[in-house]
C-alpha cells in the first residue's frame, strides 16, 4: 500500500472531507491512465461538493475538460 493509499484510508476512517479533496486531487494528478484519473477527480468533486470546497468549481472543470462531465 502506497503512502497516499494510507493517507486516503485514514482520511476516510476520520470523515475529513477537507483532507479527501486533496488526497484524491494528489491521486488524480498522480494517476497513469484516464480512467483512474477521472475516478480520483470525481471523487475529490464529490467530496469538495460536500464541504462545500472552493475547488470544486476547478474539478469540475477538468472533468469537463476531460470529458466526463457536460457544461451547464
């Protein structure tokens, strides 16, 4: 298990939402292919949407831009 693995389990174990949406945004940034990078950066939208993140205006773009998500 890598270090951001551990990172995002305990995230998870605490309820930190804050510290999800950066996680997954690292693990998107990070990830080798495609389809796990929109899996992390929906993930980190979902979370960001939660707590009411300002990034979650820019993950939702990328998403857009990637697109896995249509423009409003």
């Amino acid at each position: 298990m890598t270090s951001l693995d551990a990172q995002l389990l305990a995230a998870h174990d605490a309820g930190d939402q804050r510290a999800l949406v950066d996680l997954y945004r690292a693990a998107a940034d990070r990830a080798e292919d495609v389809d796990a990078c929109g899996f992390y950066l929906t993930q980190a939208f979902i979370y960001a949407l939660e707590a009411g993140a300002p990034e979650a205006d820019g993950l939702r773009q990328r998403l857009i831009d990637m697109g896995r998500e249509l423009p409003a």
